[in-house]
DNA sequence: GTAACCAGTTACCGAAATGTAAGTAGTTAC
DNA sequence: GTAACTACTTACATTTCGGTAACTGGTTAC
C-alpha cells in the first residue's frame, strides 16, 4: 500500500463490488441510462429501443426494481401499459453512467484513429 | 425519446456497451482501481489483496494489457517477480471507477441504515 | 370468432464466466 | 536433495448469463 491504509483499501475492494453487483451484466446500466436520460418508458419501447428481447428485459426490471432504481406503474389503458421510470435514487448513478459514456466514446474514437 | 435523436440514442447505447466490453466482469474494475489508486503491484500481492486465484488474475491481467490499461514489467530479482502497472490511459478510467467506489459507499450505508 | 396488440412468462439451450486443485519452471536457502 | 519462494498454467467442474422460440392472458377491432 502507497498512500492509504488496510482498512481504506478494504472498503475501495467492497465499494466497487457492491456497486457490480447492482449494476452487473450488459443490460442493467444501458437501460438506466435510457430511463434516467429519457424519461419514462413503456415495456416495448425499451425492448425495441435497447434490442433486449422480452425475457432479459423482464428480468433486468425486476432486478433494477427490487434495488429501488426504477417504478413500475401499471396504466389503465386498453390493452394495459405498462410504464417504466427511474427513481430518484437511480439519479445518484448518473454520475457512473455518464462517466462510463463519456469514456466509451473517448476509447471509440482511439480505436478508429488507429 | 424525450430530448435527443435516434443517433444520439444509438451513440450513447454503443458507448457503453463499449465501456462495459473493455472492463466487464466482475474483477478488471477492482484490479484498475487497486493499480491507479496504490500504484504498481506485483502479481501474488495482487491476488492476496484482490482475492483473485491465480487463474482468474492472470487471464484479466492479460486482457487489461491488451487494451492497453496496464503495463507488465519483468524485474531481474531472485526469484523472478513481475511488477503491474495502470497506463497513462487506465488514468482515463478513473472518472468511472472513482464514480464507482463513491456509489457504493452510499448505497452499503444506504443498506445498512435499513 | 379470429386477428392483433400489449406485457410479459416458460422451456430449452449454448456460451461465457468463475472457481478449485494441482502441476510447471526457475532460483535460492539449508 | 528437499523445501520454499516467485509467477504462472492446466485440467476440470460448476455456475451464471444471455439468447431463441413459443406460449399465456387480457382486451379490442372487425
């Protein structure tokens, strides 16, 4: 260790996994980007709009859900809606996905200039 | 789409998949993370203090240097040691991962607070 | 009654990620 | 020569992830 203790390295270690474990596999952040950037959303929508095919999509939500980053509100249209919102606390990962766009684009650009 | 075009949309779904391809899993983010913040490494001090087998550690140590995010130094000791270190590049990085390890701190208080 | 739309769910499959345990190879110390 | 240290690699097993295709259930329009 150069500059920080055992103790505070141990949390850096836990910090990290903690946040992959909310945010783990393809999915989960493109859609929060979708929801925190664009609004609301309905099943289908983000189904066609992200290329996640029902089965995924329908899991990725539960997960983000439960996790509290995202609503699930039921719409009395007919045939029945469903709407797709990210929560106040989802804002909080603005930082991470925004981040992780600017950098995406940044190593695209790398990429193609070589 | 509330505020932003199609392409724009499409640019901001490939920039993270991008980032997510270049740094998935579970490991490549805390091994960046450990390289950045504390500096070069050598490669039992890495597994002892990431908790990644030999394996594992060397099979992402392999990829991050493919994408040029650290570099792999042989030193003349005896025994032979080998000593890891984040590129100037993986400096790029830090936005994303330092965004990481300040979410997940929030969100373990977040948890425990419940 | 049958086709169409919405929001999923179920069953099944293959690929990828991860883990464990043991082994390799070079060098040094005793 | 045997144990111990370094840095891996190999073989194998298991778990998780992601994908396709088909199907359900409720409603509406024709």
């Amino acid at each position: 260790m150069k500059d920080k203790s055992d103790a505070t390295c141990e949390k850096v270690h836990f910090a990290i996994q903690d946040t992959l474990y909310v945010v783990n596999g393809k999915w989960k952040l493109l859609i929060l980007s979708i929801l925190v950037n664009n609004g609301m959303k309905r099943f289908g929508e983000l189904s066609r709009e992200s290329g996640i095919s029902p089965r995924i999509l329908s899991k990725e939500l539960h997960e983000l859900e439960l996790n509290k980053l995202i609503t699930r509100t039921v719409c009395n249209t007919k045939p029945v809606t469903v709407e797709y919102s990210s929560t106040a606390y989802a804002e909080t990962l603005k930082e991470v996905i925004d981040a992780m766009i600017r950098w995406g684009q940044n190593h695209r650009k790398k990429i193609i200039e070589q």
